[in-house]
C-alpha cells in the first residue's frame, strides 16, 4: 500500500481501535498511547503491506 493511503486508513480505523483497546486498558490515556504505538507500527511497515490484506490482519 502507499503511504498516500496511510491517512484514510488511520480516518477510517482509529476510533474502532481506540475503543477495542480502552476495553483492554479500561484507561482512555493508555488506548490513546497504544493507539499511537499501534499507528507508528503500522506506518513503519504500510508500504510493504499488500493491498485488501489489512482486514486479514484483524483489522475489521
């Protein structure tokens, strides 16, 4: 994927991760690091991501 895509991908997956993650931590300072980990992760590896692959991830 290119990182042009990288935007609309965090628009559209950020909230559902924040709260799948404050379920986990119960704590929103924490499901906001995390999230921020969670995002850097995946920018750091986006363009080796293979395109339609993300929701084979659990991304959903």
């Amino acid at each position: 994927m290119k990182k042009e895509c990288f935007e609309e991908f965090l628009t559209t997956h950020e909230k559902r991760i924040f709260r799948y993650l404050m379920g986990i931590t119960g704590n929103e300072h924490d499901a906001m690091d995390l999230v921020q980990a969670v995002f850097i992760a995946i920018y750091e590896k986006f363009e080796s991501i293979e395109e339609g692959s993300v929701s084979k991830v659990g991304v959903k």
